[in-house]
C-alpha cells in the first residue's frame, strides 16, 4: 500500500500569518504536519524581485530549520486571476511566462521539488472562436515543454497542472486532463496532474457521490498530488472539512482513500487547500485547520496506510 504524506498549502496563511517564521511554524507545531505546498500569494506581488528573492530563501531556511519540507510553490488567488498561457494578446503571454520563470525559479530557492497550478484560462471570445482557441492552446503546449526544460535546469523535478472549476480553463475535464498528460509526456521533467478533488464537485450541476470516481480510478502516467478541499455541488469553496461542510460537501474522505488503496504509487501527497474568507475569525480558522487536519489523519489511519 502506498504511502502518504499528509500536508497543507499554506494559502491559509494569505494576508494572517504571511511570515515564513508564523506559517511555518503552524504547520508544524499547531498542526503537526512535515510537508507543505508554498502559496504564491504569500510572496512579494513582483517574483522577480529582491524581495521575492530574499523572501524564498527565508521559507527554505526556517522550514528546514523546523523540519517542514517544501514540497512544491503553488499558484494562489493573485494568478488565478489572470488568463496567463492563454491570454489573447502576445504581449501578455510572453509576460505570463516571464512570470513562470520567475516562480519556478523561487521554488528551487525555497527548497521545493516541482511548481504549478493554474497555467491559462480562455477568454469568453477566445474560447468561442474555434481558431483561435486551437492557437492558444498550441501555443501554451509549447510554452509548458519550454517551461519544463528551465524547471529541469534549476533543480525541479516536476511541474503541476491543475484540473480547474470552469470550461474555459482547460484541463477541468478528465479527457482534457488526459490529453494534457498525453501532450507533456515527452517533456524534461514530468507534467504531473495537481488533482483539486473539490473541483469535479463544483462542476458538477446535482448531487452525484460517484462525481470522483473516474478521476481516482484513471491509470495515470505520473502520479497525481491531490488537493483537499470540501466544496458542495455547483459551488467550488475551499472549504474546511467538518461536520457542517461534511454534511453538504461532495469530497468523501472515505471514498477517496479506497480508491487510492489501489494505487501502485510509492508515494502520494495530499495536502489540504483551505482558503479562508477574508472576513472570517482568525481563531475559527486555526480551529477548521485543525478539525480538517484531524478528519484526514484520521482517515487515513482508518485505512491502514503508511503515513509519513
């Protein structure tokens, strides 16, 4: 039986505890977990920058001094606005992968072993005009194969792309999924699914507990780190997991870990996806941290596996 390693993307921290010595530290000591996805949005908003810089050595350092291992640097909220790889104009494609660069670069710096997350998104008319999309969508193949042979040259050995919550972002369906593995096989270092289970949820229009399934019975080529998050049908949150978003989420912990039973993976890395609102009690968020952290540990000592 594989075994997983149970951790975090520090997203929770965004805007709360957005020093290395704080988060760091949490996931450690309050949540007891040794690995951990750097969120973008915790760095400095250029990543090309001294400060950025400076910031990513400071994440390697603490974390190592606490024992944390950084798995990989994750795009937030701050990228996921922007239409990146996909973007119609040139100009701002060409500065989405300067942007890339200068993430993958910042992974290495801060200890991680891969980079990733969102990679484009279609505007309404690109996604409407035939053409134009198969052009975009050309192109940010390319792009990503590039992408792979500089992450290479720095010391990752993987990159992360996400299935996403809207059509327009491709790689939300499992064919696209699938077909985006296809395409990057041939590549440097590994294109690795980043498989965000609450997102099939979000998508899907009615109640359907088998909503997961296909996605955790597929037969990848690399595979997948997953991401926790509990979300409700037609609605993508980032939601804690407990017993009040259990009782409407659509991620059944114990659904996902029999299937991933069967998985012949040395190793597979969950780590929890839990965005906050904005406005909500900071101590609150510490406590549906805490409960989520416990929900998952539990279970997966429920069904035996090794956990590291």
């Amino acid at each position: 039986m594989p075994k997983v390693h149970l951790g975090i993307n520090a997203c929770f921290a965004v805007k709360r505890w957005p020093e290395p010595e704080d988060w760091i530290g949490m996931i450690c000591e309050d949540l007891h977990l040794r690995v951990a996805q750097v969120s973008t949005d915790l760095l400095p908003l250029s990543l090309g920058s001294t400060a950025a810089a400076e910031y990513a050595d400071e994440v390697r350092t603490v974390a190592e001094s606490k024992g944390v291992q950084i798995h990989s640097m994750f795009t937030g909220l701050g990228a996921y606005s922007s239409n990146l790889l996909l973007s119609e104009s040139e100009r701002d494609r060409s500065a989405a992968y300067a942007w890339y660069q200068d993430m993958i670069r910042l992974a290495a710096s801060s200890g991680g072993r891969g980079a990733g997350g969102h990679i484009g998104a279609f505007s309404v008319r690109a996604f409407g005009d035939e053409a134009l999309r198969q052009k975009l969508l050309s192109g940010e193949i390319e792009a990503m194969k590039r992408l792979a042979e500089f992450a290479s040259s720095v010391g990752l050995d993987h990159l992360q792309f996400e299935n996403l919550a809207v059509a327009r972002e491709p790689g939300h369906s499992l064919d696209e999924a699938l077909w985006f593995e296809e395409q990057l096989s041939a590549c440097d270092i590994p294109w690795v699914l980043c498989l965000d289970l609450g997102h099939p949820v979000a998508l899907a229009q009615s109640d359907a507990p088998d909503v997961l399934d296909s996605w955790l019975e597929t037969k990848w080529q690399n595979t997948p780190v997953i991401q926790l998050q509990q979300s409700s049908f037609g609605s993508d949150q980032h939601g804690p997991f407990t017993a009040r978003t259990n009782q409407s989420g659509g991620v059944d912990c114990d659904r996902v870990l029999t299937y991933l039973e069967s998985w012949t993976a040395d190793d597979i890395f969950l780590f929890l996806e839990i965005i906050p609102h904005h406005e909500g009690d900071d101590e609150l968020v510490v406590d549906e941290l805490t409960a989520s952290v416990e929900f998952w540990r539990d279970g997966i000592s429920r069904h035996r596996f090794e956990h590291a």
